[in-house]
C-alpha cells in the first residue's frame, strides 16, 4: 500500500503479511512514514530526517530486526498478487468450525470485514485457495466473490425452505411411486407400501450438501456422501481424474480469478489444468448440510476415501429433531455380476433445477425438480474392481434417475429400507446406467474408519 507522509512516499507490508485497511491494522494504527518491510527486511524511502526517525522508532516497537535506507528516488513496488503455495493453501484449509458459515454474514456487511477474516470466510465457503494469498489489491474482488458465492447458497437453502417441509416432499415422492408401480394386484399393492415406509426413512435421514450434493446420516451425527461432494472451487474436476461422468460435484461452471496480473474485472471458465491433477485434501473440509425442514447444519469431513470416492462428516452440534438416523443394509453375500439381478431401491437427492446438460450457447432452462426429490429404480448387478476403476464408475449398478446433484445420495432396499449403496456417477457409454458405491466398499470404508453407525453390528 502506498502512502505519502510530509512529502514521503509510503509502502507498507509487514512481514506477515496482514491486511491495512484505512490506516489502521486491526485496530491499531499502521506503520507510518516511508517503510515497507518484505521478508524481514524494511525499506525506507524518505528526505525527511525526522520522518526516517519516527518510522524507526515505530518499527522498533514491532520488534523488526533490520532496515535498510534507500535514496528517495528509488521506487519500491508493494507485493503483486500471485496465486497460493499448494502447501500452504493445504494447511490454511483445516480451518477451525469456529468459523462461521457465509450464511451467517449479512452480504452488506461483507465489505467491512478483516481481510483475514474474508481469507476465512473463503476457505469455509470453499473459494479456490489462491483467495488466500492475495495482496490488498485484490481485496474488493474476494468481497464481490464472497456476495456471489453466498447469494447461490441462500438460494439453495431458500429452495428447500420452499418446498414446504417434510410432508410435501413425502407427497410428491408418493406421486413418484405410484406412478412409477400401477396395477391393482396384492403384489403391486405390497410393493408400493414398502417403497413408500423406504422413502419416508430416506426423506428424514437425507441431508443436501450446499451448494450441491447430496449425503445421508447413519447415526451418531454422521452424514455419509461421495468423496467428490466434499469439494471445493478448483479441485480438480472428475473428469479431470478419470474417464468416469461423475454428477453433483457443485465444481462446474466456478469462476476463476488469475491472481498473478492485475486485478480481475470479469470472471473467466475454468480450463482443465495442464499439469496432472493433486488429490484434493477433503479432511477438515466443512460443509454446510441442509435438511428436509430447512435446517442447516455444518459437517467437518473427517475420513474420506478417494479411490471408494466416499466421506463421511462429523455434525459440529447435536443433530437436529428433524434429522434421523437410517441403517447400513449388513454386509452382502457375494454379489452377481449381471444385470439380471434386481433389488427394488429408493433413491432421494437433490437434483439440481438448471439443465445443465444444453449446448454451448443455448438459453439457460429451469427443470422443474424440487429438493429431496424421490426416484426409484432396480440395482443390478456388481462390477469387478478393476472394471469399475477403468472406467471411474461405482461398482454397483442401479436403474434409478439420477441428475446433477445426486451425488453422495443413498440408495435404500425397499423391502428393509437399508442403506446398500450411494449413488456417484453414471455410464453414458452403456444406456445411461446409473452407478453407486456398493455396499461392499461401502461397508468397508465404515468399519475402517472404526466409528459407530447405525447398523455396524449387522453380520448378515
């Protein structure tokens, strides 16, 4: 930051790098007269003796151990903005969650906050991590960033809020159902009741991830859901990672801001990076966790399993009444491999209202889909490991819709309404066949992790 003083220029930067703001450094006054230190260097420009005094005695104070004076025609130039260290940003992401959620931060009051406590916000709201190296320059764009990233998840909670509660999702799910099985037979008459008690565990055990997503709570305050879910604005897409079409990752269409040159001006499409991508660091991660009521609670990711692409999340409070728990089908017997094979599952996710499936250039279109929405279908048979690797799909195969947004959402039996799957990607290749986790690996996972769930205990 630039400043002049009694006719001297001014560049302040402490060596660590805290934000200035209207002279003052959290609340106290800033560094005056012709100083900058970088590293712990200061540099002086001054012609004002006095001047040169007062700003040494200043730094003095703040225990800076060397300074050096340069002739006042020597011009000094703040730091640039540049993106983050990798290693750095990895370490910064483990934020405390103490740190509040940007829906608990008016937007008109975002341009009044720290700059560190902007850099805060943005690693909770899962900005890219360059957000966390920027120079002041950049401050108002991470303020405009923060408004447009809070704005998308008031408007994903306000949809689930407008739904209307748990009793009008029930409703439309026993819409969906009696659509899908007709007949008047004892068996037809059977098989919708069963679906219905399935869907009415799914619809109070299914939280939605902000901004997209979709997971379930298994007791304890443990939300399960995909790996990919646990996703932050410039993590390496999934298609980036395999040849695998994974849905509901909430990561395309971000915005990204090239930090290196001057300040942004208007946000530019995400490119697929040049170099391989890293393996993001989803631990410590928190996510903002919406219920069928309009509840919104936050998760801490605490085990996460990229090649089963899973996670679970650890509630940061008790969880609320309107949250319940479902249970882990026990685990399986050897599974088939065919298609042949049938299991009558219900599926409740969050689909997102965009189609986001229409040419490059076509007017934006809304779907008419509605939070927790209900689908059913069939799983099908099991792929082998290393089928379902080479292609980056979940290995158990399932007929139930699914769109952007269902990722990490559970797949109940009808007949039990157990957990024996999560949803987390589709083969375009093969008649859209919907993939899950199965419950195999899924169940694998969980006893890894060594936490209690609901249905741990369950040896078949």
């Amino acid at each position: 930051m630039r400043r002049r003083v009694g006719g001297v220029e001014v560049v302040v930067e402490d060596e660590r790098r805290r934000p200035v703001r209207d002279g003052r450094r959290h609340g106290r006054p800033a560094a005056r007269g012709g100083v900058m230190c970088a590293g712990r260097a200061a540099v002086v420009a001054c012609s004002d003796v006095l001047t040169l005094f007062c700003s040494l005695v200043a730094f003095a104070r703040k225990n800076i151990a060397t300074c050096r004076v340069l002739p006042a025609d020597v011009r000094t130039r703040p730091p640039a903005g540049r993106r983050g260290n990798p290693r750095r940003a990895s370490a910064a992401m483990a934020i405390s969650t103490t740190v509040g959620s940007v829906l608990d931060v008016p937007e008109a009051e975002l341009a009044s906050m720290p700059t560190r406590a902007l850099k805060s916000l943005a690693i909770r709201a899962g900005l890219e991590p360059e957000w966390e190296a920027i120079a002041s320059a950049h401050r108002a764009d991470l303020v405009r960033a923060l408004a447009a990233t809070r704005r998308e998840h008031v408007a994903f909670v306000r949809s689930v809020t407008e739904l209307g509660g748990r009793d009008v999702a029930i409703a439309l799910g026993v819409r969906e159902i009696e659509d899908d099985v007709r007949g008047k037979s004892a068996a037809a008459a059977a098989t919708r009741a069963s679906m219905k008690r399935a869907m009415e565990t799914a619809v109070d055990a299914a939280v939605h991830v902000v901004p997209s997503g979709s997971g379930v709570h298994i007791g304890g305050g443990w939300i399960l859901t995909c790996a990919h879910c646990v996703c932050r604005d410039g993590d390496a897409t999934d298609e980036e990672e395999s040849d695998g079409d994974f849905g509901g990752d909430g990561d395309d269409g971000v915005v990204v801001v090239d930090l290196t040159t001057s300040p942004p001006t208007s946000p530019k499409k995400k490119r697929k990076a040049a170099a391989p991508p890293q393996t993001p660091r989803r631990v410590g991660r928190v996510k903002d966790l919406v219920t069928v009521d309009g509840t919104v609670v936050a998760g801490e990711c605490v085990h996460a399993d990229e090649g089963k692409d899973l996670a679970l999340l650890k509630l940061v409070a008790a969880p609320p009444a309107s949250l319940r728990a479902a249970g882990v089908a026990p685990a399986p017997a050897p599974a088939p491999k065919t298609k042949t094979h049938r299991t009558r599952v219900v599926v409740v996710g969050n689909p997102h209202d965009w189609d986001l499936e229409l040419p490059s250039g076509a007017a934006p279109r809304k779907m008419g889909y509605t939070p927790f929405w209900v689908s059913n279908g069939h799983a099908l048979g099991v792929l082998s490991a290393e089928a379902a690797s080479e292609k980056g799909l979940g290995r158990q195969m399932h007929t139930a819709w699914t769109y952007w947004g269902h990722s990490g959402a559970a797949l109940f039996r009808a007949s039990d309404a157990r957990v024996v799957g999560v949803h987390n990607s589709w083969d375009e290749g093969n008649d859209a066949m919907r993939h899950a986790v199965c419950l195999e690996d899924l169940r694998a996972f969980l006893d890894a992790t060594g936490v209690e769930y609901y249905g741990r205990g369950d040896d078949g």
